[in-house]
C-alpha cells in the first residue's frame, strides 16, 4: 500500500518517417479471464465498452507527429502529421505540404470529421490554437528537429494566424519567436522570444498584439509593465504544460534552470545591486504560470530535489476541479501540492516511486492522471502508483504494466484508464491495472489525452 510518508516543506514558499498504416488492431480479453466468466462483471464491462464507444485516443507517434485513434475498435480517424489540440481538448488541427504551400485542416474530436480546410503560403509549421481551436497560430519552419523548446537559428520569424476562413494575419517580426498561447480575447498572441535569435540559448515571455503587429513585455502580477532589462530570460526545458480548467491559465513545467532569475527579482535587484536571492542562487525547477486574460507571467519555485533529476522523470498535473497543481518527480519520490490561485507550494511529500527505489526511474518517461475516487496515479518505467491527495483519501493502489508506460489518460468520468505503452494503448481498471483491452499502434512515442464524446 502506498501512503505519503510526511510533510518536507509547509507553508508559504512558492506540458520523420512514422510506421503508420490504415488503421490500428485491436484485440480484447487480454484482461482478467475469471472476471469474463462473471455476469455481474461482464454487464460491468458491457457498459464501459459502450461507454468507450465515443471516446479517442491522441497519440504521439515519431518526429511529434499526432495521430487520434478512435479506443473502441482501434480504428485510425485522423491519420499523423504535425499537429496541435485546443485548449478544450474538441479540436485537432494538423498541416501537411502540398505543392510548397501548407495544408491546415480542423478536425473536431472525437470523430475526427474535418470541420475546415485550407492552403496558406510558404513552408509553416502548427504552434498553437485558441482555447476552442477557432484560431490558429502558425510559424515559418526553421527545419528538421527544430521544436518549440529547441529552436534552430533565425533572425526574422514569419508568423500566420488563420480560421477557418483562412489566413487572418501574417507578421513578419524580427527575431526568433516560438508562438505559445492566444490571450482570452484572441487579440493577442503570448510567443517565446529566443536570444540571441541565431544562437539561441535562453528566451522570454512575450506578447504580440495581433492587430498592431507590435511585440510587448508582459505585466506583472500588479498589472505593472514589466521594466526594461527586468523580463525573465529562462534557460532549460520546459517538460509539460496544462490548462486551468476554464482555460485563462497555462502552466508549464520547466526543468534544470541554473541561471534563471525571475522578473520580480530582476525588479528587486534594481534597488539591491547586490542581488535579491543570495538564498537561492539556483533554480533547478519552477512552474511558469502564464495568465492568459491579464497578460502577465509569475513562476513557482519548486524546491530541492526538483529538477535535479533528467527532465523526463518529472511529471504535472491538475485536479479534475482545478483546484490543486500536483508536479511529481519519479526520479526522487518526491511530490510538490501548489495553489494554481495563490501560486505558491503548499506543501511537498516523499512517496515510494515507481519501480521500488529511488533513482530507479531517473530517466523514464514520467506521466500523472487522476481516477475517479481523486487519486493520483504516477506511472514510470513498468508501474504505476497512487496517491490519495483528495480529502477521505482511499485505499493506494500500485501495479505493474507489461512494458513501459507512455502516458496516462482518463476520460471525464474517470472509471477507466487508458495507459499508453510502446507499440500499444491498454485500457485498464484504475484501481487494479487489471487490462480489459489492447489497442495496437505501431510507433507510439506517448499517449497524449483521452477525448469522450459529449
């Protein structure tokens, strides 16, 4: 039995070629054969596989591209490409390049029905969509392996923004920009400034005032203007991101940041030259919460041993209500509860990680979904674990997959599970890991979310 084993800190401190085919395989009754037998449990899972019916499957497969595999018969709706999901999770929109030109088209999930489609000029490449997929935030490709957080060298970034119309804007701006997010009004586009653009090693939080075209600093958490010279310059890898339930916050996950120093204390260290964080001269992890009605930024520490682990080991995620942000290093056992309102780090746990023993899960891809008792449930390496986080807590269940995990997903109603696994998704019961069906997907990287239907 899992249980968290006490309080560390308390209090106020502080997201090329694919082996693809047609369609994916699915087989059943890789699950338990005695609960097959039992009427009871067979009308159980009767009702589950109907539920399923309406659900999809996101899928990472090779070079980034997505994919969305409909759970119940395994069959391939959208085939991969490069490609973002709304906010909301009701939208997919991937590119292809035909003739030079490329091809957006809007897919709504879960049936995978293409909703709009058209040609835009030049070689670009999907960043972002509004929280509802209506708009689309597009930049020029800077080439093979270049992503969001490993930029190639550029001096000048085309950026387009399109609907289901077509193209809305295209700017040319100098610099090498990443688009991240759209504000809440779709008025205004946040992007990662990289510097030096043909070099990039560090970048910032920025806004682009879609209507001017004019590149701004962000406002503080006072609605100030942030000071020249006092922007964030953040360095590392930024692991995952997550959405604030009603969609006007994004959290991103960012690891191994020796020389990063935040806004409020680049503001600070005007008046102390001296330096306003001699206790805390590096920063090894932090949550970059990025306010998407009032445009400003404001990054949670977290503490020791965060980030001192390979990023992959670190996972995030958020209650189904929205109202606690849980980060969880594999690599450590170590657990971090933030208050996505207040943002700081209420409190950090020890639990047993996955695997058995510390360190054991450094490097293995970390993912975290919740079930529908509101356990937390951690996978890395071959297991998953749980943790009663929610009030009443429960009994902690822990077991083992048959090969690594790739992901964890549930639907809204959170009765199943979906575990991601090289080749393959498993639904399973969350509770027991028990495997009540395999679906086949050849070259899975990562299962990204589960989609139901409604």
């Amino acid at each position: 039995m899992l249980r968290l084993t006490g309080a560390l800190l308390a209090g106020t401190a502080g997201i090329g070629a694919v082996a693809a085919s047609t369609g994916c395989q699915f087989r059943s009754g890789d699950g338990d054969s005695n609960g097959d037998r039992d009427g009871d449990r067979a009308d159980q899972e009767a009702a589950r596989r109907r539920l399923a019916a309406g659900e999809a499957l996101v899928v990472e497969l090779a070079d980034g591209k997505l994919a969305v595999v409909e759970a119940a018969s395994g069959r391939m709706l959208i085939q991969p490409a490069p490609a973002v999901i709304s906010g909301d999770g009701r939208r997919l929109v991937r590119v292809e390049r035909p003739d030079g030109g490329t091809r957006v088209t809007s897919h709504q999930l879960p049936d995978g029905a293409a909703v709009s489609a058209g040609t835009l000029t030049g070689a670009l490449t999907v960043r972002t969509t509004s929280a509802d997929g209506g708009l689309v935030a597009l930049a020029d490709d800077a080439g093979p392996g270049h992503t969001p957080y490993r930029p190639g060298p550029r001096e000048r970034t085309t950026i387009v923004v399109a609907d289901g119309a077509g193209q809305r804007r295209r700017l040319e701006l100098p610099g090498n920009l990443e688009p991240e997010a759209f504000d809440t009004t779709n008025q205004a586009l946040f992007v990662l400034d990289y510097l030096p653009p043909t070099a990039p090693d560090r970048y910032r939080v920025r806004v682009v005032d879609l209507a001017s075209g004019r590149v701004e600093p962000l406002l503080t958490r006072v609605k100030a203007v942030v000071p020249a010279g006092a922007e964030e310059e953040m360095r590392g890898e930024g692991r995952q991101a997550v959405y604030h339930p009603h969609r006007n916050r994004l959290f991103t996950l960012y690891t191994h940041q020796p020389d990063h120093v935040h806004t409020r204390d680049r503001i600070a260290a005007t008046a102390n030259p001296d330096g306003a964080r001699d206790d805390a001269p590096h920063v090894h992890a932090f949550v970059h919460t990025l306010d998407l009605t009032e445009r400003w930024a404001f990054c949670v520490d977290l503490p020791a041993p965060f980030g001192e682990r390979p990023a992959s080991g670190h996972t995030i995620a958020l209650s189904p209500d929205g109202s606690r942000l849980y980060v969880a290093d594999t690599g450590t056992g170590t657990l971090a509860m933030i208050d996505p309102e207040g943002l700081t780090v209420m409190n950090t746990f020890r639990f047993d990680v996955p695997g058995g023993s510390a360190g054991s899960n450094a490097t293995a891809p970390a993912a975290a979904s919740f079930d529908g008792a509101g356990m937390l449930l951690v996978g890395a390496g071959r297991e998953v674990v749980g943790m009663a986080v929610t009030a009443g807590g429960g009994t902690d269940p822990r077991w083992s997959t048959p090969a690594e995990v790739r992901g964890l997903a549930a639907p809204p109603d959170r009765t199943r599970l979906y575990v991601g696994q090289p080749d393959a998704v498993l639904r399973v019961d969350p509770g027991t890991g028990t495997v009540r069906n395999r679906i086949d997907v050849p070259g899975l990287v990562s299962l990204r979310r589960v989609v139901a239907a409604g």
